[in-house]
C-alpha cells in the first residue's frame, strides 16, 4: 500500500490483494486514517484480487468516513474490483466513469 499526503487530498494505493487472507493487515493501516480530515483517494487500481471481506472493508472505510462527514472517493477500480461491485450492486461506491448514474 502506498500513501500520498498533500495539504488537502491523502491518496491511498492498495496495490496487492483484498482478500480475508490479508485484510486484517489492510483494515490496521486504514485504522489511522478514518479521522484525517482530508479528502481521502482509494486507488483501486492495482487490486489483483478482491472477495467479500475487500468489499467488507472498502464499505466500512466508506461509511465510516461518511458518518464522521469526511469525504472519501474510490478510484480507478481495477476489472477485478469493477466486475465483483457491480455483481453486488455496489457500483454507486465508485467514483470512476464506470459508475451509474
């Protein structure tokens, strides 16, 4: 996972797996930045395999955010991320062209 900080964006990369074998590592590095008043960019990108407990806690990350009125976007999901949202009918999550309307 890679992490850019400017004054008003923190841009996070996940650029491995989502899945239960590694989200607890995932869920403690995004502990830290549910409070962080900037803007916060999910780069879904280089995600090369998602199940469940990824969406499990790309929601939670979400709502967390929303419920604190924090802004949160997530970006630029990779095929993998893409086909399993949109099966779930998650799609309105992502902030790429590819969600509906």
């Amino acid at each position: 996972m890679k992490i850019v900080e400017d004054e008003n964006v923190l841009t996070v990369a996940i650029d491995e797996e989502m899945t239960i074998y590694n989200i607890a590592q995932l869920d403690d590095c995004f502990k830290s930045l549910y409070q962080d008043k900037r803007c916060l960019d999910i780069v879904l990108s280089a995600v090369s395999e998602i199940d469940s407990a990824g969406i499990q806690l790309l929601i939670v990350i979400y709502h967390e955010r929303v419920a604190n009125k924090l802004s949160i976007r997530l970006l630029d999901a990779s095929q993998q991320v893409r086909e399993l949202m949109l099966f779930l009918n998650l799609a309105a999550y992502l902030d790429d062209e590819t969600s509906p309307a």
